[in-house]
C-alpha cells in the first residue's frame, strides 16, 4: 500500500523537461547595402518580441520566441532580422495557474540565449557589427501582458453591461 501511494505521488509530481530546441525560422534583409556600408555605423534599433504556443499533446507543448530586429541609420534600413526559436517543452503535473507562466515567461527565458546567439551570428554574417541583444526581463512581460488582459476583458465586460441596460 505504501508503494502505490509512493508511486501515485511520483506520477503526480511536476515535471519540465526541454525536448527540443530549434530554429524554426530566420529572416535577414539588408536593403540598403552596399551603400549603407559607407554611412557612419550609429544606428537606431527596434526590438520586438513575441510568443506564440501551440499544444502539441496532453504533455508536450511548443513555444515559440519571436525576435524582430530593425536598425536604421538616418532614415535608412541598414537591416532587418526576424527570428522564431522554439522549443518542444514537457509540461507535467502543473496546475492552469502554474502553466501561465511556466508558457509565457519560464519557456521563452530558455529560448533567449539561442535567439540572441542566431541574431548575432545572423547580423555578422550580414556584414554588420555584432548585435547582441541586452537581457530580456520576461517576468515582467507576462504579468504585463496578463494585467491587459484582465483589464481589456474587464472594459468588455463593462461595454457589454452598458448595451444590454
């Protein structure tokens, strides 16, 4: 009896396991060049992120970092680099609470190092001074997006109460 219970509290007990980490897909663009080669190198960048998720089974779940990189020098593209790293995580045992942010801030925190890795590699190849992206605070960008989230669903709730009085 002891062993059942013992075994029933394993099979219970969360579980995150990294299955894969891949380049899902990359983009460089430098339409400005050759010229943009001659312009003095004090460019102006643009940084967007992104997560995307997708279940892939009962456990298994994909997560995707999207990067996208503009600088421009003047009015001037030098280059554009749009990356998607993404990874096949095994989530098991957590909570709906749990998984929130396990999904939007613990999963694309171990993305980042790749992503910032393939941008960089990426931008040198370009013929452009390697760009190494500053650290990304996650944490605070999920409970960002969470907090619109409660307050847009909250301004719904709000406009719908006024059309139906």
């Amino acid at each position: 009896m002891a062993e059942e219970n013992a075994s029933t509290e394993e099979q219970q007990a969360a579980r995150f396991v990294i299955q894969k980490i891949y380049t899902k897909d990359v983009s460089f663009e430098s339409p400005n060049s050759p010229d943009i080669f001659r312009e003095e190198w004090k460019p102006k960048l643009d940084l967007q992120l992104g997560n995307e998720y997708r279940r892939i089974d009962e456990d298994n779940h994909e997560i995707i970092l999207s990067v996208t990189v503009t600088a421009k020098v003047g009015d001037k593209t030098a280059f554009l680099v749009e990356v998607k790293q993404a990874g096949i995580f095994s989530l098991t045992g957590y909570s709906d609470e749990e998984m929130g942010p396990l999904i939007g801030s613990y999963c694309p925190n171990t993305l980042f190092p790749f992503v910032r890795e393939v941008v960089s590699d990426v931008v040198t190849k370009g013929g452009f001074p390697q760009l190494v992206l500053s650290p990304v605070n996650f944490d605070a960008m999920y409970m960002h997006q969470k907090e619109q989230a409660i307050a847009q669903a909250q301004a719904q709730a709000a406009a719908s109460a006024d059309t139906t009085h």
